[in-house]
C-alpha cells in the first residue's frame, strides 16, 4: 500500500495509489490517520482503507499543478524532527574515507570513517531486542527544512557545494505515551555540501544543514531487504549524469532496527505527538564522479517499488544576509 498528500480545495489530504495514473483522496491527512491507527489499536491498512472517500484524482495533474506534499508532515513544522546516520551501506565507506583522508603515520592506520564503518559491519546487526554498534547521526532540521516533490531545493548563497544522497527515509509518529511507530518509508534525497564535509569532517554537521526532500509516495508495511534504483542528474532535458543505487537490509551493515534504536534511545526524540524523518544513508553520489551541479539541475531519484521517483530541481540562492544578534 502507497500513499502520497496533496493540497485539496485549501486542505492537506491523503490519496490512496491505485496506479501511476490515478489516486484515491482519503478523509484526512496522513498524520491524522496516524494517530487514528495508534489511538484505537487498528492497524494502519484498515484505518486508510475505512478513509477512502469516492474522490479519484488525476496524479500527473496534481504534479502539474504542484499541489504534492511531502507524504508525511505535521501541522506545526517545528514538531517534526530531521536526521540521519551515515556510513551505513555496504560500499559507503571508500568515498568518505577518500574525501576525509589524512596524513597518516602508518600504512595500516584506519581513517575515522574507515573505523567506524567497520564497527557497523562488525556489530550493527545485533541479536533481536539487543543494541549493536552505534551509527554515525546528523540533524538536518525541523519540518521547515523540507521540500515537497517536485519542488526547487534551495542552495544558500554560503554553501560550496548542492549534491544529492539517494536513501530510504523512515518516517515516525510518537505516540502519547512516547512510543515510535513507524508509518512508513519513503525514498529520500538527503541533499549535502560535500566540499565543506571534505574541507574537514569535523564541518559534517554544517554540511547537513541544509534542504531535503523525500516521496512522493509512502510504502506501508514490511520492506523488501534488497532494493534497487537509480540516481541521476537532468541537465536541460538530457541526463548528465546516471548511477544506480543499492539499500534495504541485504545492502546494509546496520539493521534498520539498529539505527532507529540508537535514534529513539533518546528520551528528547519521543516527545508525544512529533513527527520524525531518518534518512538511513547511501553508497552513491554524484560528487564521487566530479559533478558539480548547477541553477536548474534536476535530480531523479528512483526506487520502482516505491512508484513515482522523487524529482526536485536545484535553486541557487544569489545572497544570504549577514546575520547579526542584538543584545536586550
């Protein structure tokens, strides 16, 4: 089961995906049938399907006339969370390790990345119920960072470099008692400066400071473990740059269970009602082969399964204002 959120006649509302052509609109948003799965015990299948209404949309009409959401949101941005742990694919580790290299005084010395990646494979498939190795974990920000489908990414005028990261992104709602459930998955860009990560991975936190998008469409349910898409760049209407991608588990050194327990571990990120987005990493990047994208780039992110890829093209910011703090 898919769902994707649009704007309908001035609300937000979910659709059912009946194919790549059309949608059937629900009674609410998605958020809302959320809380209506957690609050009477039903699974999340039999809420959406009680909240189908008689309303068919035109999905490629609603891409036209920019009216797709993100699938998942809450209706105060600052109640929903961004993050993401990298290093976490298997493959992921050579690029960051090439663009974190240091001087090294023996041969044998492994990189911080290096070291880390291979604290995952070691251990970040632990036993059921059982913490494993901790990933590497980011912010990137609240709700406001997000991007719809479709939608332009802003590049801020300070920023040396606008590259994607093709992911999986789990999405969250925090029951009131505190409990995480998982509404789905969707396909995510996580979207980096990767020269300022390379300057100095130390600056990784900067480097992640910045937009994202993820959709257009949520999986509901179990997700396969092995999962293959594509990745590319379109450049004035031809494809300058293309790569397919791997994710799911059997591509993985960490379970996904791993990462959200070392996420939701925290008693900050089970706030009662919030909404949380986790990119889960990747192994494939475009500045790894020496792109350097451009005003107009359009990113296409495709993963089958999932329906729709995810499309967003770049904006470069022409300035930024020096930010200056009064004192009262």
């Amino acid at each position: 089961m898919r769902l994707i959120q649009c704007h309908h006649e001035g609300d937000t509302r979910a659709a059912l995906v009946d194919d790549s052509r059309s949608v059937r609109l629900l009674d609410a948003d998605t958020y809302t049938l959320a809380r209506r799965s957690i609050s009477s015990g039903k699974p999340l299948e039999q809420v959406i399907e009680a909240a189908v209404t008689e309303t068919v949309l035109d999905y490629q009409r609603l891409i036209d006339e920019r009216c797709l959401l993100p699938p998942l949101s809450h209706p105060d941005p600052a109640h929903c969370l961004v993050t993401g742990t990298g290093l976490t694919h298997l493959g992921s580790a050579g690029t960051r390790s090439a663009m974190h290299a240091k001087v090294q005084d023996e041969a044998t010395e492994l990189t911080d990345s290096m070291r880390m990646f291979k604290m995952g494979v070691e251990g970040g498939k632990p036993s059921d119920n059982e913490p494993g190795a901790q990933p590497e974990w980011f912010y990137k920000g609240d709700g406001s960072c997000v991007v719809p489908p479709e939608a332009a990414l802003p590049v801020p005028e300070f920023a040396k470099d606008a590259g994607e990261e093709p992911e999986l992104a789990g999405l969250y709602v925090i029951g009131d008692d505190g409990q995480p459930w998982r509404v789905g998955y969707a396909i995510g860009n996580e979207f980096s400066d990767h020269v300022t990560e390379r300057y100095n991975y130390l600056w990784l936190a900067h480097s992640k400071l910045r937009a994202c998008s993820f959709g257009p469409e949520l999986w509901i349910g179990d997700l396969p473990e092995q999962l293959e898409g594509t990745s590319r760049i379109i450049r004035d209407g031809t494809t300058l740059w293309e790569k397919p991608f791997l994710t799911g588990e059997a591509n993985m050194a960490h379970s996904l269970a791993n990462l959200e327990y070392h996420h939701f571990k925290y008693p900050s990120f089970r706030r009662p009602g919030d909404v949380h987005v986790h990119f889960f990493g990747t192994a494939t990047l475009s500045f790894a082969d020496g792109i350097q994208t451009r005003e107009g780039d359009c990113f296409e992110i495709d993963l089958p399964v999932f329906g729709r890829p995810l499309r967003n093209p770049l904006h470069f910011e022409s300035q930024s204002p020096y930010v200056t703090v009064s004192a009262l």
